[in-house]
C-alpha cells in the first residue's frame, strides 16, 4: 500500500513515526519541498500491516483545525 504524509518537514517525520506504530514501514521517500515559496513538502511510503497479516488497522489522530479560506460562490454570473 502506498501512502503520502505532507506538512512540513517536522510534521511528516512525526507523522512517519507515528504511522510506524500500526504499520510495517517498508520504504521511505526522501522528503520533497513543494514548489513555489511554500514550507511544505510530502513523503511517499510504501508499508504492509504488521506480521504481514492482512486485517484491519486502527489509529488515533488529532485534528487541529485551522481557518479555510473563504469560499468562491458557484451559480449564474451576470456577463455585461
């Protein structure tokens, strides 16, 4: 199975360890910085469930909400 983590270089190490822990981790990208000016980047994994036995997996994640921006409507524009 293969999985991407982005955030920033800090976060996805985290996210990685953390990921390992209900996971077998069998291989690990280096870390790709985003284009542009952004301070983000992304890890691909390739991981197995641990003991190699398929079955279901269940992890534990905090989410931190921040503010989106906001949204364009979508309908009718009026042409002139």
């Amino acid at each position: 199975m293969r999985i991407r983590v982005e955030g920033t270089e800090t976060e996805v190490a985290a996210a990685v360890a953390a990921i390992a822990t209900v996971v077998e981790v069998q291989e690990a990208s280096g870390f790709y910085p985003n284009r542009g000016a952004s301070v983000l980047g992304r890890v691909y994994l390739t991981v197995a469930p641990l003991g190699g036995q398929p079955g279901p997996v269940q992890a534990t994640a905090e989410r931190t909400e921040q503010p989106r921006p906001p949204r364009i409507p979508r309908g009718r524009r009026e042409i002139r």
